[in-house]
C-alpha cells in the first residue's frame, strides 16, 4: 500500500523535525517547508493527504495559505495554534479547515488528529458517503436507520433535536466541530446563540455519561466546539 | 514712615504758605490798581483750587480754603490789617468764598484721588501681568521662584524670598531669596518642620518671623510654599501694595499648581508607558518560551515511545518532559497574570456550563498526571454561570495541580460544584487528603511568590504564582476564594464562589 503523503507547513523547526520523525516512524511520508508561499506551491504540485499548517508563519497568515488552498481543494487540513488563540481556531475551522492541534502536543494526540483526518479525505469520503448505518463507540451504539441510540445495549431516550446533535458529531467522530457549524447544522441559519446548544449537550451528556463532569464520549473543545471520540 | 512721605509733610504746608502769599501778593496789586475786589477772591479760590490739587487728601484744600478766607479779610476789607470788618455785607461775601473755596478743594482732591487710584491700580495689574507672562514660561518649579522673587523684589524694592514646599506639603531646605537686581541666592532653613507647623496654624493672611513677614501660597489641594518679605518692608507696605502682593501669590499659586498637575499626568503617563512595556516584555518571552518547549516536551515524548520503560533513557526523556511540562504550566501562569495586571481586567464574560469548564480542566490534569484519580459531584441541573470560561478553567487547574502536589497518587481529591440558592452563587470546593496547608503559611497563600518554606526545597516544585492567579481571577469575576484545612481529616479545601447573575451594571454596559 502506497505510504499516505503529509505536507508540513512549519517554521519552527525543532517542531517540524519533531513531527516528521514522528510521522515518519508511523508510516508515513513527509514532506516539509517553512515558508508559506512554498508551501501553497507544494500543496499544488504534490497533493497531498494531509495538510499540517502552523498558524503563525513568518511570511503568509496562515489564515491566507488555508484559504487559497480551500478555493481549489478539499485536502484535509490541520492546523497547528498556540493555546489561546481560541478565535483563531475557531476562524480557521470555520474558514474549512479540518481540525486543530493546540502546542504543546504530545505524539499520540498529533497521530490521532492524522488519522482523523486521513479518514475524512477526499478518498476515504467516497466509501463513507455511501452511509454506514450504524456506528459504535465503546458502549454507544447509533443506529442512523432507526434513528435509535443505545447505550450497553439498553435504548436511550433522546429528543429529535438531541438525536440530531449526537448523530452530527458521531458521524464526524474524531473531528472538532465548532459551535457555529452545529447549530447550522441543526437549526439552520436561524440558529441563535450556543445556548440552546450547551442546554441540549448537557441533557445528552446525562442521558449518555456516566459523570458529566469528566465526560467520555462527547469532550468540550473550550472556546471552540465539541469532538465526539473515536473510541473509548 | 519712608522718606517719600517725610518729604511730604515738609513739602506740603510750604506749598500751602507760598501760592497762599504769591495770591496774596498779587491781591495787594490788584488793590493798589484799584480793579474790583472780585478779582482778588477770584485769586483765592484758584490758589485753593491748586493746593488742593497738588496735594494729597482733603487735609491741605480744606484748610488753605479757611485760611484764604482770613487772609482776605485781614488784608482786604476795611478796617485793613485786622479780623473785623466795617461792611457787614462783606460777611456774606467771606460765606461764600468760604463756600466756592470748599467745593473746588473738594472737587479737586477728589480727581486727584481718583487719578492716583488709578495710577495704582495700572501699576499693579502691570505688576501681576508682568509676573503672569513671566509664569506661563515656567518650565520648572526654579524658573516660577526665581520670576517670582525677581517680580515681587522689584515691585516692593526689597529683597523678597519664596520657600516651596514638595508635594507631600513638607518645607524643602533651601529658600531663594533676590540679594541684588540680578542675583538670587540659596539660603537654607534652620528648622523646616517648625515653618511648617507654624503655616498650617495660620489663621491670619500672614505669620511674622524673626526676619520675614511670611505669605503663605495656597494651592489647590495644599499648601504650595510662602513669599518672604523682609519685616522692614512688610511693615510699611500700605492696603494696596498688600492687595498686590495678594493678587501676585495668587498666580504664583495657579502656575504652581498647573506645573505639579501636569508633572502628576506626565509622570503617570510614564509609569502606564513603563507598565505596558514590561507586561509586554513578559508577554513576548513567555510567547517565544511556548514554541520551543513545545518541540522539547514534543521531542523528549518520542523518545519516550522509542525506549523501552526499563531502558534507562527512559527515565531521562521522562524527567526532561516533565521539567518542560512544568515550565509550561509557568508560562501558561504568567501569561494569564500579565493578562489580570494589565489594569483593566477586560473579562470575556458568557454564560458557560460549568461542567464544560470543569471536564476541561480535569482532562489537562488527567493527561499530565494519569495516576490520579479526580472525584467529581454536580448538581443534576445544569449550572450556567456567566464567565470568562479560560481563566476559570486557569483557576480550577491551578486548584487541582495544587492539590495532586500534596497528595500521593493513592489518596483521594474531591472537587463539588454547588449551588448555593439563598446567596445565588456557584460554590467550587476543591478538597485533597495531603498533609493540610501549616497555620504559618495559611495567611500567605495568595501572596504572589510565596512558596511554602516548610517544603523541601524543589521536592515538587511549586511556582509561587498559582494561587495569586486564582486569587485575582476570582476577585475580578465578583467571587470570594479561601482556603483552610480538612476538619474531617488531613488534607486542604479550597473554596471559591461565583455569582450565578451577571450584576445589574454589567448588563447596562
């Protein structure tokens, strides 16, 4: 099987050789620079599965590299920020970015974001689109036909809207979704502000966790959304 | 009494005797001319006219006014040279003469009253102009004293003196004082806190001393300085020279007070500029710190993955990730801090689900210490609670790093939100079972770069910073913290409260 080729887009580079070596060990290809006009050009020329964009760059904003890749790519993007920078984030996720990772990161966070986002590339999508009709985390169990949830096999009782939410995030499971893309989502552009949303997670959260306050399945991205795990 | 009104007294009645004769005289050669007698009372009177208008006050005109009236009946009328007179029509003759010769000295003196007023009032507003114009030029408090005592020495023709006090009201140790026109000399004070207390006595205009009379020049909140005017000269000044020195203290006094206000705005301006460059200075570092502990805890966490746990390169990777986690949470900790000392807190304050903030903080400290358990209790509602979510979650992971230093990976830490209906606030209570928090530290524990002594020095080092955050964080959002210990058993609990209400000036604003 061909090795999944990932651009780094980092200027710093004990970070960036930190990275590579990582993602070399795990399999995959790199490939590396530290400017940001380059950096467009090799996203154009090599394609990509994965784009890792650091946010400060000295020359380009970040911002700016993710939104001229975005006008003629669907290449998942992550994007590396400061703690912080929640306003950042959050603009460059609404700007189509994939995902985030906030330094310092530790190696197993940085290869689960890859792999996340490995899974919602273009290629991958098109078996994913087809619909899988049911989906299992730990002891979650959503069936998208039924419109049914089941918790250790016992059936849960979940409001339309709150079906909703958790089918959205389990559907994206492993990638954040910002606040504003959830409400659209779910209301529509008529949404108003995330506190109809925070009440519906709340509810949710104490239909499906064991202790909502050190939450398992749904965890809070401060500031920025919410990121439905993976698995347990 | 100077030698300008000694010459005065000399000058005056001489002047009275001598156009009183020359009248006289040419009364005696009107007479021998045989013109009418009209013409010599004529004469009278305009030698009364001139007394009065040559001299000063009524005294002279009123009495050359008397005197004119004898002098014309003793050498005029018959009988000659005596008092009693043969006509008795010539008694009203000498009335009115009497009469005329008042009014025209009084009109007289008058005018010339009001042309001195007048004189007077332009050489003091001279005076006081001269003074102002010299004043808005001050750059400094010497240029204002040397104007002032350069200005006032001229005006009074003494050797005037300013003493300033600083800005707590105390005397300063030097006094300026004019020796010659263009000299001015330092002389120093014997006893600075006794002209103090003597000025702050002060219930007159001004306080006599040993060698000045001394003016005192009030600013606008205290006390500025005196003038000093030496006793000889003060003791003669007249009401209107006193009335000037009043009214030039008086701008002396409004562009003292303008020099310190605008010394006040530039110094505060300065320390606000200073302020922000260090909090910025701060800021950068702790910035530029961030990147490459990111790629040293990064770096040293694959060589962790690399080794196996009984390599013995193991435990290196392991202390230097630590080292650097731990310089982390530092520069997290000043970065907020120079977030809170900027002056003015600007809280991000929305409405958050405590038990987001909470899992957020609990999912930090579970990543950095896995071998701890975190007990937590919520209420079944949910808890919305105006915030600002990231300081917040700054205090509670502050709260609970503290509480897994004192405890040993086995013991338990507790943490509670409640809400407390009467009070309508939010209760977090954060409890561990370490050895408690010793009665001598209790009392400092918020103090900014306190650490405990009773520590082993860097067994688990602890920042000094942590608590002083909490404590400012919480204060900035309404809310109280305290700490104390266990009572149940051993261990610390740290309490803090929120407001569950956004308060009513806040949603105004």
């Amino acid at each position: 099987m061909l090795k999944p080729t990932i651009l780094v887009i980092e200027d710093e580079e004990a970070i960036c050789n930190f990275i590579t070596a990582i993602l070399n060990s795990n399999g995959y290809q790199v490939i590396k620079t530290g400017a940001g006009k380059e950096g467009l050009s090799m996203a154009a020329s090599y394609s990509p599965d994965v784009i890792l964009l650091d946010l400060g760059l000295p020359d380009i904003d970040g911002v700016e590299i993710l939104k001229s890749i975005r006008e003629w790519s669907k290449i998942p993007v992550v994007v590396v920020s400061a703690r912080g920078h929640e306003r950042e984030k959050v603009e460059a996720l609404d700007l189509g970015a994939d995902d985030y990772i906030v330094k310092p990161f530790g190696t197993s966070e940085l290869l689960a974001r890859i792999r996340t986002a490995l899974r919602h590339s273009p290629q991958s999508m098109g078996a994913q689109a087809l619909g899988e009709e049911k989906t299992t985390i730990g002891d979650l169990q959503l069936d998208y036909e039924k419109r049914s949830v089941f918790l250790a096999g016992k059936a849960i009782h979940l409001t339309p809207v709150e079906y909703k939410i958790l089918a959205l995030l389990s559907k994206n499971a492993g990638k954040v979704l910002t606040h504003d893309y959830i409400m659209k989502e779910i209301w529509g552009l008529y949404a108003g502000d995330s506190h109809t949303l925070r009440v519906n997670m709340a509810n949710i959260r104490r239909k499906i966790e064991e202790n909502p306050g050190a939450p398992k399945y749904i965890l809070t991205e401060m500031g920025v959304g919410y990121r439905m795990v993976e698995e347990l | 009494m100077n030698r300008r009104d000694k010459a005065r007294m000399v000058v005056q009645p001489l002047l009275v005797v001598g156009l009183l004769s020359i009248s006289s005289g040419i009364g005696y050669a009107f007479h021998f001319s045989e013109f009418p007698e009209t013409n010599i009372v004529i004469t009278y009177l305009l030698a009364v006219h001139m007394i009065a208008w040559l001299t000063e006050g009524f005294l002279w005109g009123l009495l050359s006014s008397v005197i004119a009236t004898f002098l014309f009946n003793f050498f005029f009328t018959e009988p000659y040279l005596t008092f009693s007179v043969n006509d008795p029509s010539y008694i009203i003759t000498f009335f009115i003469m009497t009469v005329v010769a008042l009014i025209t000295s009084t009109i007289a003196s008058h005018a010339q009253k009001s042309a001195l007023d007048a004189r007077q009032k332009e050489t003091e507003t001279k005076a006081v102009y001269n003074l102002t114009n010299h004043l808005t030029d001050a750059s400094n408090i010497n240029d204002i004293v040397g104007f002032t005592v350069g200005e006032i020495s001229t005006c009074f023709g003494c050797r005037a003196a300013c003493l300033c006090f600083d800005e707590n009201g105390n005397s300063e140790r030097f006094f300026i004082q004019q020796q010659t026109e263009s000299r001015q000399v330092r002389r120093e004070i014997e006893n600075p806190e006794e002209i103090k207390r003597r000025m702050e006595q002060l219930k007159t205009g001004y306080e006599i001393g040993s060698e000045f009379y001394d003016w005192p020049i009030y600013g606008y909140e205290k006390m500025l300085g005196m003038i000093r005017i030496p006793i000889k000269t003060a003791q003669t000044m007249s009401a209107a020279q006193t009335r000037l020195l009043r009214s030039m203290i008086e701008s002396v006094a409004l562009a003292m007070d303008r020099l310190r206000a605008s010394e006040l705005h530039n110094r505060s301006r300065e320390e606000t500029v200073q302020e922000r460059y260090r909090a910025n200075l701060l800021r950068a570092i702790s910035h530029d710190l961030r990147t490459p502990l990111s790629g040293i805890m990064g770096t040293s966490e694959m060589i962790m993955d690399m080794s196996t746990q009984t390599d013995p390169r193991y435990d290196l990777a392991s202390a230097i990730h630590k080292d650097a986690d731990w310089l982390h949470s530092l520069v997290e900790n000043i970065l907020s801090l120079t977030r809170l000392q900027e002056g003015k807190l600007i809280l991000n304050k929305q409405p958050e689900a405590v038990e987001e903030v909470l899992a957020g903080a609990i999912e930090r400290i579970s990543k950095q210490w896995p071998e701890y358990e975190i007990d937590v209790s919520m209420p079944d509602e949910l808890l919305m609670i105006p915030m600002d979510a990231k300081l917040i979650r700054q205090v509670l992971i502050n709260l609970l790093d503290n509480a897994i230093k004192h405890t040993l990976p086995d013991g338990d830490i507790h943490i509670s939100v409640e809400k407390d209906e009467n009070s309508h606030f939010a209760v977090f209570k954060i409890t561990d079972s370490g050895s408690g928090i010793s009665q001598e530290d209790l009392p400092h524990l918020f103090q900014m770069f306190y650490t405990s002594r009773t520590q082993i020095a860097d067994a688990k080092h602890g920042i000094g910073l942590g608590l002083t955050i909490c404590d400012a964080i919480i204060k900035a959002h309404g809310g109280t913290i305290e700490a104390k210990n266990r009572n149940d058993r051993t261990g610390a609990e740290f309490t803090f409260t929120l407001p569950m209400e956004v308060q009513m000036y806040e949603q105004l604003s």
